[in-house]
C-alpha cells in the first residue's frame, strides 16, 4: 500500500460535506482512491476514483493514515465506466488482476502521467522540460505474456485456471479473461476440462503463455513426471486449438518442447526489419503492440547517427540493440545474465544473415556483467560512448547512474568526491541518455542523480500504457549534457 508519508494528495475542494461524507482527490499507485478527512488524516479507498464524493467504512487504522471501502457513491466520477470483465470488482472472488477497469482508460493514462510526475519531483527533484505523448494501444487483448495458477479443487471438483483472487492466494475462477489475446481467452474453460482430465491433475501448479506473431506457447509446469496418455491429451489439445506445448519439470532451465521441431517463437519490429526469436521463459515484452512502438519512439529520441558508438545497458535479448545497430556505427550490450548474452548474439547473427546488400547491422558485441555492482573503473573500461540507451529492470539502474555521478563529481572538484580511476582522461559521458523503466520510483531516483550529480538535464519524460487496466506504469525519460 502507499505511504502516506510519500504521497500528499491535495486538499479537497468541498470542506462543507455531511459527517461521513469523503471527497476524493486523487489515486494511488495502488489504484486506490485518495481522500482527507476533516483533521487530515489522510484514507486509502478500495474502488473510488478522483473527483468522487462518497462513504467508506474503514477496516484499519494507523496513527496518520487509514484504509477503507467504498460502501456508496454520492458523486460519480464523469471517468467511471462499466468494467469489461465480469470477474473484476471488489466482490469475495474477484480477480487481482485488473485494479483500474472501473476507470475510462483514458483517465487511467492522465493518473499514470500524473504518478511519474510527482514522482521525479517528490522523490527525484526533477521536473521534464517537455512532457512527452503518452504512448497507448490496445486495452484489450494485449497480454501476450501471462503466468496463470493452476489448481484442482477436490470441494468444487473442478480444476482453476487464471490468475489469483485480490489480496488472496486462492485462484479466481475465471471463466473469462479479456485482457489476453480472444484465442487465448477462448482456451480457458477447455484448459480447465484438459487438466481436470489428465491424472497429473495435482501436480500442475502452473501454465505459462508467451505468444509470438504466430506461435502460442504454453509452458506447463509439472512436479511429477507425465504418464504418455497425459502427453497424448496435450498433442491433442495442441492439435485443436494451433498451440505449441513446453514442460517445465524442475526451474527454468528445464524447459523443453514437448515435440520436437514447429515454428520458433519470434516477434517482430517492422519499423527496423528485424525478427527477434525468443523462448517462452525469456524475458519479452507483455504488451507487443505496444513494445513495436516504444522501440520506435526510444530509438527516435536517442538518434543514432553512423558515426557514433552506443551502449544498450541491461540490453536482454536485443530488443533495442539490434533496432539500434541499423542506425549507429557501433554498438555494445551489457546484460546481467550469460545465458541472455548468448542469445543476443544469436539473434545479431541471425539478423544480420537476413540483411539485403547495403543494410547490414551496425559491429555490435554483447558481454555479461554484473551491472547492479558498476563502478566508474568498469564504467570506463567499456569505453566512451556518444549515447545510452538503458532498459533497467524494476530495481532501477542506481549503480550506473551513481557511477556516472562519481565520474562527473570527481572532475568538477566536488569535496568527498571519489578519486577518478586510471585511464579516465581519453573518456567521455554519453551526450544522451534515453532511460526506459518499469518503476517511476526507481526512475526518479537516477534521474536525481543524472540531473544533480552527474551533469544532465531532463528534457523530456512520458508514460507508457504497457498494461491498461493495471496501476503499472511504465515510462520513458531523455537526459542531456548540460
């Protein structure tokens, strides 16, 4: 839940309501509505929306906040709309995992803009010189990555399938999801009938979807080995409904096809001509309507020229690197992970053998460090760079920034800075920096050290409606020298 101590909803506008009453001024990152009662005390609402009038029963107290329930409405927000699912709302049951279908999408996007906003400058002091377009796409339909619960019910004799209840860790019983692509909705209730049907009934926790421009993937975890009739249920399943089966008997690492042979799961990113292979555990977008234009408007604000050398920090698979290595002179990939190295460089070879005459990729390498431990010495060994591009995970990419700020603070003469490492004088900071991040917390914290330490202006900052109907808020931020 929120701390109240971060956030500071605005007072309300009407001070003369009815005992009881509560006016609403703003939403939380947890997709709760935010009011103030009479003495200050600040309320978190399950179900309300910004502009709303309405009571609540409170069911937790603190000294300086208190958590509540929306019992009745006595101003509707102009915003609120019909949700799309039956299984969302505050009902015993509900699904988790939607918190804001009660809310016009497009108000969804203004609350998240609003979010990163105050974000940069409650916890970063950054306010963006420009605010950049939100990026939108499809609210339905889009999740193309999913982890979905499984589990046999004995009481209910029946096996659930989808995602787990709000604040509960039982299985919604979702007979619907619209969120997911139409075909893969359509598999619910039949996934449910398969597992119910298989004697591996109670020891299949889990199914993992990842689709591809033309492959469905289903990852079934199981715990216990499948008895051959179980495996021909799944070919028949897969045979029905055009979906490509993966087991996973132990971590990641196990997962294996079914069958050999198929098509490859892969996505593609028109705009650059390059196809990305994938495996159905590999990190990939959620959203790849969605990504399609995010790597679009990123590589656009970085502007790569073909003279200049770039590094793509916490690179993955290439998302970015390989879209960048059609414009840029050099590239370089830096990824946490070995095995998520090796397959970038699969798929540089794999693109670069398609390239018509005239169009190959730019020399990209690609190398595994540990980039949440960065110093300025690792800083410089990887060479100067005329621009970043990074696309850190939620935890943000402090140790980068910090190490950067280390840099700069060291050659203006700042007192208690760092001593600068050897080999320093022939380097130089990035120009640009396009920062890509999935937590405006975490953003705004290095983006108070880019602006603050390390010598960098934000020019522009915008949100990224990677998952509609979710309070998650993905965004996108530009920082230049001077």
């Amino acid at each position: 839940m929120s701390d109240p101590t971060e956030f500071s909803p605005p007072p309300p506008t009407s001070t003369d309501l009815p005992p009881g009453w509560l006016e609403v001024t703003a939403m939380d990152m947890d997709a709760q509505g935010v009011a103030r009662k009479p003495d200050g005390k600040v309320v978190f609402i399950d179900g309300a929306l910004p502009t709303e009038l309405l009571s609540a029963n409170t069911h937790r107290k603190k000294n300086n906040w208190e958590q509540a329930s929306l019992t009745e409405v006595h101003r509707q927000s102009s915003q609120r709309v019909q949700p799309g699912c039956p299984h969302f709302g505050l009902h015993a049951g509900a699904c988790g995992g939607c918190k804001m279908q009660h809310l016009h999408v497009a108000a969804q996007v203004a609350v998240k803009q609003r979010v990163l906003e105050d974000n940069l400058w409650h916890l970063g002091k950054v306010k963006a010189e420009t605010i950049l377009r939100p990026i939108e796409g499809p609210a339905w339909g889009y999740r193309y990555r999913a982890r979905l619960s499984v589990r046999y019910v004995p009481k209910k004799d029946k096996v659930l399938v989808g995602f787990h209840e709000r604040k509960s860790r039982y299985i919604a019983d979702m007979e619907t999801c619209k969120i997911l692509p139409p075909h893969v909705d359509a598999m619910l209730m039949p996934l449910r009938a398969l597992i119910g049907s298989m004697a591996a009934r109670d020891t299949c926790p889990q199914i993992e979807l990842a689709c591809g421009d033309t492959v469905t993937a289903l990852v079934l975890r199981h715990l216990e080995p499948l008895s051959p009739e179980d495996k021909d249920k799944l070919r028949a399943f897969a045979a029905v409904h055009g979906v490509q089966w993966w087991l996973q008997p132990k971590g990641p690492d196990t997962v294996h096809l079914l069958d050999e042979g198929g098509e490859p799961l892969a996505y593609g990113l028109p705009d650059f001509g390059i196809t990305m292979p994938f495996k159905p555990t590999d990190f990939t977008q959620v959203n790849p309507h969605i990504n399609r234009v995010l790597v679009t408007r990123a590589l656009r604000l970085l502007d790569a020229r073909k003279d200049e050398r770039v590094i793509d920090w916490f690179c993955g698979l290439g998302n970015f690197t390989l879209p960048i290595a059609t414009q840029a002179r050099e590239v370089l990939g830096i990824e946490g992970s070995e095995a998520l190295v090796a397959r970038s460089r699969e798929n540089y070879q794999s693109n670069q053998a398609q390239r018509q005459d005239g169009s190959a990729l730019a020399a990209t390498s690609f190398v595994a460090r540990n980039l949440f431990e960065m110093t300025p010495e690792m800083l410089i060994a990887d060479g100067a760079a005329d621009k970043w591009l990074v696309d850190p995970p939620r935890e943000g990419a402090f140790a980068l920034s910090k190490a950067l700020a280390d840099i700069h603070q060291a050659r203006i003469g700042a007192e208690d800075a760092p001593p600068l490492p050897a080999g320093h004088e022939g380097w130089q900071p990035p120009q640009r920096i396009v920062y890509v991040s999935c937590n405006p917390a975490t953003l705004a914290r290095d983006a108070g050290l880019l602006v603050h330490q390390a010598g960098y202006r934000c020019v522009a900052a915008g949100v990224v409606n990677m998952f509609p109907h979710t309070a998650h808020v993905e965004s996108m931020a530009v920082f230049e020298r001077g």
